[in-house]
C-alpha cells in the first residue's frame, strides 16, 4: 500500500529541507507502522519496513525504532514497573537484598544510562564505583543522585574513579587503583560509550569508536578478571545495541585507515561487544563469574551529540524522541536485571533486551570471528606482545 508523504513547510537550506521532510514523514506513517515490525529478517538481509522512505543513516534507524516502540511499550513499562519502581516487592525486595553491601563498577555513570543505573543500584544499598572521565561531573551527578534518593541512598555508597576509556594509561591506572583498595568486585557494569562520531583518534591511535567501546572496556575487563574471580560468584554486564546488526568486523581494517562511516563504525563496535562476551563466556565456564550482553534499546540520552540534525529539523526530532524514546531510567532496566537478578544467576554468553532473551544474528555466534577478534584485541591493547 502507497503511504501518503506529507510536506513539510519549513523553510531552510536544501539539506536541512530535506531531512526535515523525511521526519515530518516519518510522523505521518509512525500510525501506520505500529503493526509492522520495521526490522524483518529476509533472506537478503533487513527490511525498515514503511521506514524504508527515510534517508540511510541514523534518521532511519532511529524512527524504525521508533516504529517498533508503540508495540513494545507496555511489556518495557511493566518490566520497568516491577523491577524499578516497587510495583513487584517480592523481586525488588530480593534483587535489593542480593545487591546489599555489594561493589559494582558502572562505566560512564555521570549521566544517560550510566548514570540512572548507579542511582538504582545506590537505591539496592550496593557500594557503586563511578568509573567516569571527567571528575567534575561526576561529583555533580553524585551530589543529584544522593539528593533524589534522599533516605533511600543509606546504606549505599558511591565512589568515584577517573577512567577515560580512550586512554590504555587510564584504563591501566584506573585498574592498578581498583585492585589496590578493592577487596572485592561483584559487578562489572562496561556501560560508557560513543556514538556516530566523526573519525578521530583516541590517544592510543585507536579509532575512537572502536577504542572506547570495545577496546577500552576489553583491556578493563582483563585487568579486573583476577578480582573478580576471587569474588566470585560475580557478575560481569555489557551494554551493546541493536545496530550491531549493520555491523562487520573487517580484519584488513579494524582501525578504519581505508574507509570510515560513523555509523557503521559504531554498529561494528557493538557487534564486537557481543562476540567479545561469547568468547568470554567460553573462557569464563567454571570460574563462577557470568557475562551477558544486552541492548537498551533506543534512550533519550546524549549519547547522540555528533548526530548532525539540521537546526529545522530538531523540533520534530525531539518530539518523536520524547513520544517514542525510552527514558534513560526505562532503558537502564536490563542493566540492573542482568546486574542484580536471581533470575539470571549462573546464565552467561546470553543476549538480553527487556529484560528477557533475544536471539542474535549468525554473525554475532561467529565463534571463529569472536576468537580471532579476542586475539587480535589482545595484541592492540598490550596484553600480548
């Protein structure tokens, strides 16, 4: 069936124009979508679906998902309900009690996910180690957390570490302090990340991207396994994403010297976060330490602050993020599940989005891909000579 286009009557320069009638489009058949799964598996590939209309890049996967959210909003809402809010007490009550006294390591915690996830589990009175770059926000969001929480951040504690993932020296010192005044580390929470940036460098000479997001939490990770394991049983969380289905780990170009798309370089990274937790969950059986991956789904966050919207266009980008969006205290929801849950203890090299589990791509179960990628990542961050 022909979906009508409505026009959009802002004026603007010709691109500016033409995103902005992609979106007002895309307000005109968000109704119509909402029986239509947007992302079909065919055979050739993936289908957006009546969002096909919208131009390649995040403008279309991010009103595909959009598209997705009317059909999904109650199951979110309810696991939110039972699992954040007190709706269910007995699970609240139990994850709260599994988490009292705990140590947690959240990444990226002073704002977005990482933030509404070091709240919650402040809330379930775990230690939280705010792993974040820059200290002064960090302290900022610490100060905000404890006045929202008021008396129910007692008994919990946050700490915050300096860690820029776009730094090995960093992820080195953050590790080398971890070990020195930690006893313990029950949760692993590799939350930080950046998205669709254009190409730049971290200080190691990684693609930032690829650096942050899968090189700079795998160094972390290795560092911390010994702690971990003598803590054991212990909990390590990935925060992935469904664009990891756009992803392709090209070997010949892993650093992106030859060619480079913001967004299919980050799709790539969260493709390497999965294969990464497979092949560690391989590696970690009998040690009493779990790995699981997840996707938050699509947060009103600023995880976005390189997408290049047109200054005419942001309105109504901003309305279908508020209409359609997960909160950042919604999309944090799988994070502390996989974090605190008795339901999931002893599951590792799982997939999981709202908190249950999702099937994934044959190129995300490559066991060759992922062994090969671990190898390699071992030799970029100096684990190996």
């Amino acid at each position: 069936m022909k979906l009508p286009v409505p026009e959009c009557k802002a004026k603007g320069d010709r691109a500016g124009q033409s995103v902005s009638n992609h979106l007002c489009a895309a307000l005109g058949i968000l109704r119509r979508c909402r029986a239509a799964a947007p992302w079909e598996k065919r055979r050739g590939g993936v289908s957006f679906g009546p969002c096909s209309r919208l131009p390649p890049g995040p403008e279309r996967w991010l009103m595909a998902a959009a598209c997705c959210w009317p059909r999904r909003w109650r199951g979110a809402a309810a696991l939110a309900r039972r699992y954040l809010t007190g709706a269910g007490p007995a699970s609240r009550a139990a994850a709260a009690a599994l988490m009292r006294g705990k140590t947690v390591i959240v990444t990226g915690a002073n704002s977005g996910l990482g933030r509404a996830t070091a709240a919650e589990l402040l809330r379930m009175q775990a230690r939280v180690i705010m792993g974040c770059r820059d200290r002064g926000r960090a302290e900022q969001a610490a100060r905000e957390i404890r006045a929202e929480l008021g008396a129910q951040a007692e008994g919990g504690e946050l700490v915050i570490r300096e860690l820029d993932l776009a730094s090995l020296r960093s992820v080195r010192s953050f590790c080398q302090r971890v070990l020195q005044e930690e006893p313990r580390l029950d949760v692993l929470i590799n939350n930080a990340g950046i998205f669709q940036c254009p190409y730049m460098k971290t200080e190691d000479g990684f693609e930032m991207q690829f650096g942050v997001n899968h090189l700079g939490h795998f160094l972390l990770t290795n560092l911390l396994l010994g702690l971990l394991k003598s803590s054991a049983p212990s909990r390590i969380v990935v925060v992935s994403s469904k664009l990891y289905k756009y992803g392709e780990i090209n070997f010949e170009d892993l650093n992106s010297e030859i060619s480079y798309n913001k967004s299919f370089g980050y799709s790539r990274s969260k493709l390497a976060n999965i294969l990464f937790t497979r092949e560690l969950a391989r590696r970690l059986e009998g040690t009493g330490v779990t790995v699981n991956v997840l996707h938050p789904g699509i947060v009103r966050t600023n995880l976005g602050r390189y997408m290049n919207i047109p200054l005419l266009a942001k309105p109504l980008f901003n309305l279908v993020s508020w209409a359609f969006f997960k909160t950042p205290l919604e999309g944090a929801q799988t994070s502390i599940y996989l974090a605190s849950s008795a339901e999931v203890e002893g599951v590792s090299g799982k997939y999981f989005g709202d908190c249950k589990e999702e099937e994934l791509l044959p190129k995300a179960m490559d066991d060759l891909v992922a062994r090969k990628l671990w190898d390699i990542s071992e030799v970029m961050v100096g684990l190996l000579k």
